[in-house]
C-alpha cells in the first residue's frame, strides 16, 4: 500500500478510496460465503433464501455501469437465438402431438414460456459475476484496440481483392494447361474448353 499522509489530521482521497474498496471487498467475500453455504459462524448455519437486508435482489445488474457495450451485444445475441429457439418450437411442436396440432393456443403458452423461462436464465447467466466481470474486462480491452483509420482500411481490402482476384485467375490458367496437358496424354477424354 502506498504511503499516504495526512492533510491537517485529516484523511486524505486516496485513503478514502481505499477503505470503500476494502468495504467493497468485504461485502462480495461474504456475498460469496453466503452462495457456498459458509455462514460464517459456528455451527456452519446454511444461508436460507429469505433477503438479508443489503443484499441484491434477482433482478439486480452487477456493476451495472460497466461493460455496457459489451453486455448489450452479449444481450442482442442471446435475445435473436432465444427467438429462433421460440420460432422453432412454434413451427415444429404441433407436428409431434395430434393434441398440440388441436390447441394452438397451448402452443403459443408453451413458446412464451420457453421464451421467458430463457430470458430469465439468460439474464442470471450474464449478470452471474464471474461472467459480468469477463465482459467487463473484455470491454474494457475492446478500448484499447487501436482501431485502423477508413483510408488504411479502405487501402488494404482494395489490396485483398486486387490479390484474390490475381491469384484465381494465375490457378485458371494453370488448370486450363494441366487440363489440356493430360487431354493430349490421353488422361482425359474431353478437353477442358
């Protein structure tokens, strides 16, 4: 820890910082305690699922002013394969039961609760904090990309293309002489044009 004095008797922001830090660390030691079933005290109490007061509830977003960018498209790509999953149980759970085909109704109460019984496990799974805390630092490092500008960008695919298209042309040609290289062998019985 870096030495810190003191301003008038006073504390000064650093050691501020560092107590709520050491709060904050204390706070998520025992969040995790509690989540293993350690009470902490004697006798080895299991946390039962009343809310203990401080304590998040389930829609509570850990840290949520972090990793924004990187959570909306973890959401956006969880959100479109959760309605394919609901487009194809829509389309196909009425062809495996004659009942189902009877009780479209049932059908669409099936898929809403697919669909939600998903989102809410979606939405635990990305607010879970071992996994918040890997998108956070993945946005984090998304930020310090050093991202090309349009000109070098626009430069290099004109680069890629004019070499594709270089590189398929020189293997027609070749081909085009293998091809009639073994026409003349009388490898092939057609000539290739």
């Amino acid at each position: 820890m870096a030495s810190i004095t003191k301003n008038n008797g006073e504390n000064s922001m650093a050691e501020e910082e560092s107590d709520e830090r050491d709060e904050i660390a204390r706070e998520e030691e025992t969040q995790s305690e509690l989540s293993k079933g350690g009470g902490g005290g004697s006798g080895g109490a299991v946390a039962t699922g009343a809310a203990t007061p401080g304590a998040p509830g389930f829609f509570h977003i850990y840290k949520s002013g972090q990793g924004y960018w990187t959570r909306m498209g973890t959401v956006g790509g969880a959100v479109l394969l959760i309605l394919l999953i609901a487009h194809f149980f829509y389309t196909f759970l009425p062809t495996w039961s004659e009942t189902l085909r009877a009780h479209p109704r049932t059908v669409i109460g099936i898929v809403v609760a697919i669909t939600v019984g998903l989102s809410l496990f979606v939405f635990r799974l990305i607010n879970k904090p071992q996994n918040a805390d890997f998108l956070i630092a993945t946005d984090s490092e998304m930020k310090k990309v050093n991202w090309t500008s349009r000109a070098e960008l626009i430069g290099s695919t004109k680069i890629v293309i004019i070499f594709v298209v270089l590189i398929s042309a020189i293997l027609f040609v070749i081909d085009i002489v293998f091809g009639y290289l073994f026409y003349f062998l009388k490898v092939l019985k057609q000539p290739p044009f």
